[in-house]
C-alpha cells in the first residue's frame, strides 16, 4: 500500500522532482563516464606505460570531491521538494498517519527517484564514454583499430557509491525534517504571506557603486601587474602578496554589486517612466529587488564558481594544446643531456642557506665540459686532470653513448657577463628600452631577464642547423644572431630588434644584426616541454675565445645511429647514471635534465590528457551546480510568489503578461551572475594568453570553444526548464480557488 502511495505520489509531483531528477541523472552519467578513462585508453590504442592508472586515480579521486559538490546540490534540491509538499505530508498526519509511515513513504519517493536517475544516468554514461573513446583518441594523437563495446565494473561501482552516500544524506535529511516540524507548521505552509523586504534604494546604489570599483580597480591591478608566477626569489612574497589583495578586492566587489543590484534597477527602471509602467514591469521590477535581497550572497557565489569553471577549461586546454603545437620544435634530437656550471650566485647560495661545506667542493668553471667524452668515457680535458664519467644502467651494465650516437653536438651557454662578473650585458628588458617597448609580462621582473641573453658560438649553433637539415648563417666578428625556441610574444621581440638593425655590445665590442629575423626553427638547445632557449645570442668564435665570459650550461643534442630502432635505443640508455665531474677534485657544475624525444611527447600527451579531462570534469560539474541552485532558488520564489500572480490573474491581467513577467525575473537572475563571471573570465584570460605568449599563440577556438558550447547549453537547458516548471505552477496557482 505504501509503495503504491509513494509511487503515485511521484508521478503526481513529477514537476516538483524535474530539477532533482534532471541534475542526480546528470551526475551519473558524468561520474560513469570519465572514470572508465581506464577502458578508454586502451581501447584507443594508447600505450604509454602507467597512464591509464595515473588518470584513473586521478579522476577517481576528484569524484569523490565532486560528490560531495553533488551531495550539497541534492539536499538544496531537496528542500524545495520539501517546501512544496509540506501541506501534502501535514494532511497525511491529519488523516491518522503516523509520522513513521510519512517518513517510509518519503524514504521510497526518495528509493524510486534515486533509482530512475541512477538507470538513466548509467545508460547515458554508458553511450557517452563510447563517444569519449574517441575524444581520447583524438587528444592523444592515435588512431582507434579495433573500437568495440565495453562496459566499466569499476566506474559502475564507484558511481554506485556516490549515489548511496548522496541517497542516504538526502533521506536522513527528510526523516529530520518530518520529525522536527509540528504539524501546525505543514498545514499553514502555504497560508504563510510572503515577506518582501526592499533595501533603501540609494544605500544600495552606493554599495554597487563600491562594488563597480572594486572589481574595476581588480582588474587594473591584474592586467597591470599579472600573475605571480614569474617573480624572482626575492620579490615572490611581495606579487603573492599583490596578488592577494587584487583576489580580495575582486571577490568583495563581486558580492557588492549583488547586494545592490536590487536598488540600482529600481531607480534605473523608475528613471525610465516609459518603461517602468508599461505592463507588468513595475511588479517585475519589484519582485526582482524583493528577491534579490535574499539571494544576492548565492549570486556572488554562482557567479565566482562560473568564472572558475570558464576560466579552467579555456585555460587548461589551451595552453595543452600550446604546447602540442610547439612540442616538435621543443624537441629537435633523439636524446638530449645538460650540464649546469656553478656561478658565483650558486656558490653563494650554498655558503648561506644550505652548507658551507658542499659549498667548499664546488668551483667556478672557466671553460665548457666535452659531455660526449665525459659520457664516452674518455678524457674530457687534455691537459686537466679529471675524472670521467662512470656510466651505468641499472643492471650496472657500462652504458657507451657511441653505440647508440649518430650526429651529436654539443651548444654550449655563457652568461653575457666576464668570470666572476654578476651583470649581464645583454637582456629582454635593455632591447625593450631601446626600441621604447614593454617588456612581456611574463619576463618582467623574472630571473629569465635578470640573468641575461645566453651567448653561444656561431660554429655549434651552425652544426646543430645542419643535424637538422638547414644551411648554415654567415656570422662575421662584428655581428650577433638573436634566437628563441619559444617563439610568440619573445621571439617577436626579437625578431623586430633585429629588423631595426639595432646593435648590441658586448664584452665592449659593438656587434649588429647578421640577418633581420630571429630564428626559432633550430633554436633549441635541448629538448623540453615548454622550450629550453629563452634567448641566446650567437657570435663567432674568434670573438667568444676573447670575451673570457662566464659558462652557465652546456647540452649534448644527440640523433641515434641511422637506421637503429629508437625504442631499443631509448631503452639501452634509459637507466644511465653519470658520475659528477671533477677539476682537481672540485665540481665545476652538476649533470642536468637527461631527456629522450620519445620520453617528452610521451609526458606531454599524458600531460594534455589530464589538463584536459580535468578541466572539462571539473568545468562541466561546477555548472551544473551553478545552474541547479539558480533553478532551485527560482521554482522557491514562484512558488513563494503563487498569491502574488493568482492577485495579477483575478485583476485581469493577462496569461501571457504574468508568463513574461516570469521569464523577465528568471533571466536576470542567470544572465546577472553568468555575465560577472564571464567578464571575470575575460579579464583573466587577457593575463593569462598574454603569459602563455611567451611560448607559442594562445588560440581560443577548437576544442575549448566547443566544450564552452556544451556547457553554456547545459546552463541553458537549465534555464527553460526552470522557466517550463515555472509556468506550470503559476497555470496551477491561478486556476486555484484561494479563500483566506
């Protein structure tokens, strides 16, 4: 008997439950979906070692985190359920039912919706993840050769969790609410008026003004002195610090302008008399100032959430699909391994904050390291005396470069500045003043233009042109050659200081431009993720041998033997250990980064793949929850608000006027926050693409832009069928009788 009640009951109050059921059914689907990542990189053909575990821990951590996002979303959605139906519940108690058998009734309403939205969500994650396989295929770069049907155990289960953890959260909630409300209560629920409340209307004009300046002097503050990410050492503490006050200010004024939006529409409105008693709008204009009052607090929350996920998502995909773009450019050998040269910086550094007695076996190095002798095995210094390199696997198997080396060259890096010197004399920021340029944002105040312009001879940087297939430049001893792997915004700059012909001294020497372009081709010296060449100034050798500069690395750039099979060779050289080298038992640097080709396009696509899958995880599960507590909060003031439109409908206003009225209220209250959000989001982005210019063009549009398309559909959908839910209950409220 009870569980027929409880089903009819759900099928009577169908509407009541859309929202509920709509975003449980949603959650579901989303949870199945990415945590059968597992599944489908294998069957995309993607067999990069460890990756599928890694993702799939991943996500499946960030479920439960999204859960409970979803959690909270169910009891709000709850209690609007709640709301309307608490006469519904008093009248069974009045009838002879005890509250124990309102409560089973409430748990098997619950039981039947839960179930519904869990079978629907797991069919519509079930065909969702098939089309995702390919979403992954396309992200990794493979091709699918054998697509079949699969179905995840393990993302079933871990969904099935959530649901039970959300399920039972939601009924002990409901059982709460049932015994602690008196059945006076549940019987007047509807009699009860509605209080409208209305700030004073210039106190409010002034809050918003407030708030309009402070997210206007926020986002000065940002696109003036940006991210934070690029700081030196000594002056992080000071932008983190910039930072925060800027994130303060923009979070305060956010709230602000909700908290007097109320106000400022009721006299912007009133000053337009035309508009303001045409029709309904005066009642319009009033329930929004009434309302908003109330939920100006969720609306600041809604529109800072909306901006974090529209921000996430172009953000993290589009640097990923930067550094796709640049990743053959970033990589140009086989294998590359760098050596890194104490400077009196490090020395210094040492003797103070780490110990002066590792400080005491370190040197200045005043001449480069032959690396591929040292890795050979051999004498790397002739007349010095040194120990080479003793190179194994992890087998403690010798490991010899020459069995797998074809053409390698070695580019070696000095400071712009003497032995012993600290000030480089030549950096981004001089050629900025020169030309009467800004300095990028992302190398202002950076250790990258602190130290300078790397110089480099003519003679190895024309060698590494010819590994790669170009003619070699002619760079006589009065000129220079810019380069930069990076390209974009620096690479730019570069290129316009040279077609400027302006010159560049050095060591006192006055060099000019040998060609008008700076090259960003074969300007790696070796391979990285993200660009491993921030500028380097070549010059000939004659003119180096005399400038006594300070060396800062060298990088061995290494091509296998032709024809050898490059993963037998990665894997002959994947263990190696190096041994540090020693002049006269002192170290004059330290062995840096060891990188395969192979080994870095496989970090990237896992390094793509996660960015992108956590954004759009994440992105897509924050507007759903934005746009359900909007829908929640709308379908309470309709409901709230049913008196006011059967007062409209019995003084002879119009169907069709009260629907408008409806929709006019329910748009500004998801246009208002999702407006905020995307100029918080634009004002970011103009930062960030700005940054992430340093090392390639920032291209929003592709992937992002449909993602972004998706999801402002669901926020979308959301809003009609908030508005469809709406005007059912106000036909319902008008067509019935109401006696006090």
């Amino acid at each position: 008997m009870l569980c027929k009640l409880a089903w009819g009951n759900v099928r009577r109050a169908g509407r009541d439950y859309l929202v509920y059921l709509l975003t449980l059914t949603l959650g579901v689907t989303v949870f199945y979906a990415f945590n059968t990542i597992s599944m489908q990189v294998d069957i995309a053909g993607i067999d990069e070692e460890g990756l599928a575990q890694v993702m799939g821990s991943m996500l499946g951590d960030l479920t439960y985190f999204l859960a409970g996002v979803m959690a909270f979303l169910m009891v709000y959605a709850n209690n609007f359920i709640m709301k309307r139906r608490k006469k519904e519940f008093g009248l069974y108690q009045v009838l002879g039912m005890g509250r124990g058998r309102v409560a089973t009734i409430m748990a098997l309403e619950t039981v039947i919706v839960s179930v519904v939205a869990f079978v629907a969500g797991i069919v519509l994650g079930v065909g969702l993840s098939q089309l995702m396989t390919f979403f992954t295929a396309s992200l990794f770069k493979t091709q699918i050769a054998n697509f079949h049907f699969f179905f995840s155990v393990h993302a079933f289960n871990l969904t099935l969790a959530c649901m039970l953890v959300m399920f039972v959260l939601t009924l002990l909630l409901n059982l709460r609410a049932v015994r602690r409300t008196k059945l006076i209560e549940l019987m007047g629920a509807e009699r009860r008026n509605e209080s409208i409340k209305t700030r004073n209307p210039w106190i409010a004009i002034a809050i918003f003004a407030v708030g309009v300046v402070l997210v206007g002097v926020a986002y000065y503050r940002l696109l003036r002195d940006g991210f934070p990410l690029t700081a030196t050492d000594s002056k992080l503490q000071e932008a983190m610090n910039q930072f925060g006050i800027t994130t303060a200010m923009v979070t305060v004024g956010t709230f602000a302008l909700f908290w007097g939006l109320s106000g400022m529409l009721i006299k912007l409105l009133q000053s337009l008399r035309g508009v303001y008693w045409r029709g309904l709008n005066m009642f319009t204009v009033r329930q929004l100032a009434a309302k908003v009052n109330t939920v100006c607090f969720s609306m600041g929350v809604i529109a800072m959430l909306l901006f974090l996920a529209i921000t996430s998502v172009t953000c993290g995909m589009s640097i990923a699909n930067v550094m796709n773009e640049n990743l053959e450019r970033y990589n140009p050998v086989d294998v590359s391994q760098t050596y890194v040269y104490y400077t009196p910086d490090t020395l210094d550094y040492y003797k103070e904050y780490v110990n002066p007695s590792e400080a005491d076996r370190m040197v200045l190095a005043d001449s480069t390291v032959d690396l591929y002798s040292a890795w050979h095995g051999d004498p790397w210094h002739g007349d010095r005396k040194g120990k080479s390199a003793d190179n194994n696997d992890e087998t403690g198997k010798k490991v010899n470069i020459a069995d797998v080396a074809g053409e390698h060259v070695q580019i070696d890096s000095y400071l712009s500045y003497p032995f012993g010197g600290s000030n480089p004399s030549v950096s981004a920021g001089e050629m900025c003043k020169t030309m009467g340029e800004k300095l990028p944002k992302a190398l202002g105040g950076s250790n990258a233009d602190t130290m300078g312009l790397f110089v480099t001879p003519a003679s190895q940087y024309n060698k590494l042109r010819q590994m790669m297939g170009e003619e070699p430049v002619s760079i006589g001893r009065d000129q220079y050659l810019l380069t930069c792997d990076m390209g974009g915004g620096l690479g730019d700059l570069y290129t316009k200081y040279m077609a400027g012909g302006h010159t560049l001294t050095l060591g006192g020497h006055e060099l000019k431009p040998a060609t008008d372009k700076s090259d960003k081709d074969t300007a790696a010296i070796a391979n990285s993720a993200m660009g491993s060449n921030p500028g380097t100034v070549v010059v000939a050798d004659e003119l180096l041998s005399q400038l006594n500069l300070q060396p800062y690395s060298s990088s061995l750039l290494v091509n296998y033997k032709q024809g050898m099979d490059t993963t037998e060779a990665d894997e002959s050289i994947k263990y190696t250990l190096l041994d540090n080298l020693l002049v006269d038992g002192k170290e004059p640097g330290s062995w840096g980064i060891f990188i395969t080709r192979s080994e870095m396009y496989t970090q990237a696509a896992q390094m793509n793949g996660m960015i992108s899958y956590l954004a759009i995880y994440i992105g897509f599960v924050l507007v759903v929850a934005c746009a359900a507590i909007l829908s929640i909060q709308q379908l309470s003031n309709v409901a709230d608000g049913s008196r006011s439109y059967r007062v409209l409908a019995q003084i002879g206003c119009e169907d069709r006027q009260i629907r408008h009225s409806v929709m006019a209220q329910q748009a500004v209250f998801f246009l208002f926050p999702l407006a905020v959000g995307l100029a918080h989001s634009f004002v970011a982005l103009k930062v960030i693409i700005e940054l992430v210019s340093i090392f390639g063009n920032m291209s929003i549009g592709g992937t992002v832009g449909l993602t972004c398309a998706i999801f402002l559909a669901a926020y979308g959908g959301y809003f009609l069928v908030t508005y469809l839910m709406s005007t059912g209950m106000v036909r319902a409220a008008i067509a019935t009788r109401y006696s006090e």
